[in-house]
C-alpha cells in the first residue's frame, strides 16, 4: 500500500509539472466546444465557396449529428494525443532509471504500474465525461432538432471510458517494451486503427475493444449478453496486458 501510495502522489505531481493533464483535457474537451461551432459555421462557409448557392438544406446537421461528430473526434483525435502524451510514461522511468531508487527503498513495481494506471484512467475518464456531457449540452443549444437523451449519450461515453483504459493499458505494455516511446506511441496508434478493419469478422468483432466504440455510437446501448461480454472481455485484457507489464519490468531490473 505503501508503494502505490507513493507512486501515486508522484504520478499526480509529474502530471501537473509537465502539463500531461493539461494536454490531455485539450485533446478530449477542447472538441467537445469547437465542434458544435464549426458545425454551425459549416453551411455558411460552404455557402461562401458556392457562389452564393444556399446548401442549408442539403445537409442534415441536428443534435444527433453534432454528438455523432464529437465521438468521432474523440476516437480519432483523442486516442492520437493520449498515445503521444503517455508514450513516455514507463520509458522514461527505464531510460532515466527513476523506478532504481524507489526499489531500493522497499517500493515495488506493482505499486508503480498500478498507480500510473489509476491515475490516468481517473483523468481520462474524468476529462471523457466533462467533454460529452459539454458537448451534449451546447449541441443542444445550437442544434435543437432530433435531441438524443442525456441517458443515452452517458451509456455511449461509458464504453468510450472503458474503451480508452484498454488504450492506456495498451501504450504502457508497448512502453515497457521498447525504449523509445514515440516507438510505442505508433505501435499503440497502429493497433487501435487496426481494430475497426478486425471486427469485421464476424467471430471476433464481440471479443474487441472496439466493439464498444461501435455500440456506442448507435445511441441505444443495450446491456445484453453480446455488450457484457464485450465489457468484461476488455477489461480482462486490460488486467492481463497490466500483469505483463509488471512482469516485463519486473523483468527489466533482474537483467
């Protein structure tokens, strides 16, 4: 308890200090406001490209549309900026050799891991709840039409969250493998774009994280058998893939 404890202040700390947590609620709010914007600003823009030509009323730009952009964003974007911005989180405690004084002093590694862990996924999965429930609120506001309930929006950034704990999972497994985070970064951002191309076959698509991202952009999340398994399968993946990590460094001090 001792270790994850001091780790865990430590985490909060260097976050703070190297603006981690500042990076990280730009990448995942700062869409959640400028997308109802430009979406709102789009048909007068287009407007001044077509000579005039009103194309309002060619486009369908409501509530769900707006939310549906968001999300969008948030898979495309955001997995970009947290794979950028926690790609350096276990190299550098190896590079650097941060994690030998710690160990010298009785603290282990599972406490490392985990507390890195807890305290980005609090953040993230803070910052994922403010972004959408912003972002729902001010679509609203400019965007009136075919409204998606509030209750609905929640369940979808419940997998989102989920979602992006098998990501920071993931980036601290590819972390720990190579010493060059941009490395690890590219690798994490190569699989989850790999994902979408994966599930189409048909008997893996319930057993992917991804999976999740694509149940929750439907705006009708249903709980059944198929969702719960998906969610428990990821986050097996994700105590799996944080077991090996702890094992790789564990690996690591004893060569």
């Amino acid at each position: 308890m001792s270790s994850f404890k001091a780790y865990f202040k430590k985490e909060i700390t260097e976050g703070i200090r190297n603006y981690k947590f500042l990076i990280l609620a730009i990448g995942i709010i700062l869409f959640a406001i400028l997308d109802p914007i430009m979406l709102k600003l789009l048909p007068e823009i287009l407007k001044g490209q077509t000579q005039g030509v009103d194309i309002s009323q060619f486009m369908n730009i409501n509530h769900r549309f707006s939310i549906t952009k968001y999300m969008n964003d948030i898979y495309n974007i955001a997995n970009i900026v947290i794979a950028l911005t926690l790609m350096g989180v276990i190299t550098d405690e190896i590079k650097d050799k941060n994690i030998v004084i710690p160990l010298t002093k009785g603290l282990n590694l599972e406490g490392l891991v985990i507390a890195k862990t807890l305290v980005y996924s609090l953040i993230i999965t803070s910052f994922t709840f403010v972004g959408f429930i912003i972002n729902y609120y001010y679509s609203q506001i400019l965007f009136p039409e075919n409204l998606v309930s509030i209750s609905s929006v929640m369940k979808s950034c419940l997998l989102y969250s989920i979602y992006l704990l098998f990501v920071i999972s993931l980036i601290y497994l590819l972390s720990s493998i190579f010493k060059r985070g941009i490395v690890a970064a590219l690798l994490s951002i190569l699989i989850i774009f790999t994902m979408p191309l994966i599930i189409n076959i048909k008997i893996l698509s319930n057993y992917l994280p991804f999976y999740l991202i694509k149940q929750a952009n439907n705006f009708n999340v249903i709980f059944d058998s198929t969702l719960t398994i998906s969610i428990l399968w990821t986050l097996t993946y994700i105590v799996i893939i944080t077991v090996i990590t702890i094992d790789r460094l564990k690996r690591i001090e004893i060569n």
